[in-house]
C-alpha cells in the first residue's frame, strides 16, 4: 500500500507479441498508464457497495474507474462518469493523480519491473522466445500462452504495423518449440540470470535473447526472416533496457523501415546512440504520413 502523497513509477512490457513498454505511475488512490509517454490514462481505484444488478445487491466490489486522458500539451479530457458515481470525489482524486502524472512523468522512461517471465524453451531447454511477462508477486495469466506471436490483427496498429512475413515466423518458431511444449516461469535476477523455482535450476544471462526471441538459428533463411523482424519492430524493441551498444546501433540504423511507428515509441528509449538516424526516420515518418 501507498501512503497518501506517495507515487511508485516502473515500466512494464507489452509481449507476445512485442508492442513496446508501458509505463506506469501508482498512487494511494489510482493509477496512470501511457504506452507513448505522451498520453496517460488516468484510473482512480474506486470501491462499490452493491455490486452490478439486483442479484448482487448485497456484495461489494473495487476495481479501476477511467478518470479521462492527460496529456502536457492538450491537458485533461475526461470521461463521462456513471450517475451512481460520486462526481465530486472522484474529480478530487483525479485532479490529485493529474498533478502527480504531471510530476512524476518528466522522469520517462521508468525501470522496468516486470522480471517474473514465462519462456517457451527449444527441446534443449534454452529460451526461445518470451510468452509473457508480469510483476513479482502478480497473479499469473490463465490460461498461460502457449504459442509465440510477434503481430497483432490483420494489418497490426498504428504503434507497430503487421509484419508481412508474421505467418512463416510464427511458424518456425512453433516448430523449433516441438510438439511437447516446454514453458516455464523463469525469476530474472538483477544481474540478467533467471531461476527457474519449479526446477531449482539457475539460467545465465546469456541465455536470455535480449531482443526476446532467440537469434540463433540451424539454416541462413530461417535466420533472415528473423532479423528482418527485429529490423521490423526496432521502433517498439529500442523501448528495451539492457540492450547492448552493439544491438542499440543495428537498431537505430533499422528506424527507417518502419518509420511510421517511431513517433509513438522514441520517447521511451533510455539512450539513443545515433540522434541523426532518429531524427531522419522522424522526418520519413512526416513525409509519409503528408502524402497519405
């Protein structure tokens, strides 16, 4: 529990498939969410007497109510609230987490916390690519994932567009995984390595891909088709900590193939080696969108 006044701020990922990093901002009575660093969704904890309908008169239920968006620069645009709200206390909690979010956001990009990992594991037992990521302590997915993703939708979204090779990827992956999958919550610690508490057993750091599919692969085709998907999504994985210079600068020099989504990630990238790729991708991304 906070105490009134007191704010936690971490980032956590978007995986399987990979959209990027959300950061987080927890206060006493809410939260605020923002995948861009621009736009935070601003959540008040709320409790209710009563429950939903006539069969849960009795019960009593909490959970997050939607304050509105805030961003520095078009300010607070709130969200119709239900009559049986209390508008009044609600507006002084979100008025209170507003000037927090306002506060604490100029420190972007957070730590990221989400060090409790679900892997998919080749038939040797190494990590081949990340189903899931959670909080310590949190309470893990059900069912758990069992297959690896790396879109989402027919034609992806905005923050990150349908990789078009995203069937013949998924594909090799799934047959590198085997027909028995193998799948385990793995604890990272600070120092890259991972217990796996189920067996005992302690992974190296090494063993983790740092761009949270495995690049090692038997032939030269399926090794292409994966590095031209880390080439793909470099605007969502520079959002990654911990990454190499080497792996930050082959990145950088990907920015222009996907330009379209730099603009909702590059503010949350904790270091950036090559200002002049940015800011050239940036630009591709104004071009492009001008003629659409």
């Amino acid at each position: 529990m906070l105490a009134p006044g007191e704010t936690r701020c971490y980032a956590i990922r978007r995986v399987n498939p990979f959209l990027g990093v959300l950061q987080v901002i927890e206060a006493d009575q809410g939260r605020a969410i923002s995948s861009n660093g621009v736009v935070w969704d601003l959540q008040v904890h709320i409790s209710m007497s009563g429950g939903w309908g006539s069969l849960n008169r009795e019960s009593n239920s909490s959970g997050f109510c939607r304050y509105g968006l805030w961003s520095e620069e078009e300010g607070l645009v709130k969200r119709p609230l239900a009559p049986d709200f209390d508008d009044g206390e609600l507006t002084r909690i979100g008025d209170a987490l507003m000037e927090r979010v306002a506060e604490d956001a100029r420190q972007i990009p957070f730590a990221l916390a989400d060090s409790l990992e679900l892997w998919l594991l080749d038939p040797e037992g190494r990590p081949l690519a990340l189903l899931d990521s959670r909080l310590p302590g949190s309470a893990r997915p059900s069912p758990e994932p069992r297959r690896w993703q790396c879109t989402l939708g027919g034609e992806g979204l905005p923050s990150q567009r349908r990789y078009p090779q995203a069937a013949p990827v998924e594909s090799q992956v799934k047959r590198r995984a085997g027909f028995n999958i193998h799948k385990h919550w793995v604890e990272r610690q600070s120092d890259g390595s991972g217990l796996i508490r189920e067996h005992d057993e302690e992974l190296s750091a090494e063993a983790f891909p740092a761009l949270l599919l495995t690049p090692h692969w038997p032939d030269a085709e399926h090794t292409r088709l994966v590095q031209d998907y880390f080439a793909w999504v470099a605007p969502s994985l520079l959002t990654l900590q911990g990454l190499s210079e080497t792996q930050r600068d082959w990145l950088e020099h990907q920015l222009h193939i996907q330009a379209q989504s730099l603009e909702h990630h590059w503010r949350l990238y904790p270091e950036i080696l090559n200002p002049e790729q940015l800011n050239a991708a940036r630009v591709q991304n104004r071009l492009q969108q001008s003629l659409e």
